[in-house]
C-alpha cells in the first residue's frame, strides 16, 4: 500500500508521459485497485503564450476525474495563481482592488511554493 502511495505521489510531481516541452499537459494518476483518478497534475506552466495557467486547464484536469468523484483541493503556486486570475473576466472587485481566485468550480485553491515555477 505504501509503495502505491509513493508511485502516485511520484507521478502527480513528475507525470506518466512523455514531456510536452512547452505545453501544459494534464496527467492523471490512476487508482487501477479502485478504478478511480486519485490525482491530476498540469505541468509545463510557463509565460509564454499558450503556456499559462487558466481556467480552461483548470476545468480540463477536473474533468479527468470519473462522475461523483471531487477533489478536496486545487494546490497551485503563485505564479500560476495570478495567471488564473488574469484568465478571468472580472479580476477586480467593484472597488477596483484585485481579487485572488479562491476556488475552483468550488473547490478550494491552495497557495504553496512547493510547486516551483522551474518545475517542468
């Protein structure tokens, strides 16, 4: 059991694919035991154009997971976090103050720097 939580934890940080250079790809970890997506992971987040975190990558990877399963949460780092909040409509709040992004489709957003920026 441990080695399967190692193995999906080593996938979630490095993917199961080959590496897309340059493009976001999402990477799902598969529970095969419980049939189910334990995890999703979108890597190759950079600045370039077409490589930076939004809303649309974020909706991609939530529909990786099979119906009735929901993640408890988003972890991002925040550059990838103000990214999302330049992909939104309204990025400021009516008094004119930006607003961060809190969740995803209802699921809430986790700041950490443990997700580095030079992670592929």
């Amino acid at each position: 059991m441990e080695a399967a939580y190692r193995k999906a934890g080593f996938q979630f940080y490095y993917g199961t694919d080959a590496d897309g250079k340059g493009f976001p790809v999402l990477i799902a970890s598969y529970d095969a035991d419980a049939k189910t997506v334990d995890a999703v992971r979108i890597k190759n987040l950079g600045t370039a154009n077409g490589t930076t975190m939004n809303n649309d990558l974020a909706f991609e990877a939530l529909a990786k997971f099979p119906s009735g399963v929901t993640p408890d949460y988003c972890f991002i780092n925040r550059r990838s976090l103000e990214q999302l909040r330049k992909s939104r409509t309204n990025v400021t709040s009516a008094t004119g103050v930006p607003t961060l992004p809190d969740s995803v489709a209802g699921i809430p957003i986790v700041i950490t720097d443990s997700l580095v920026n030079t992670e592929a």
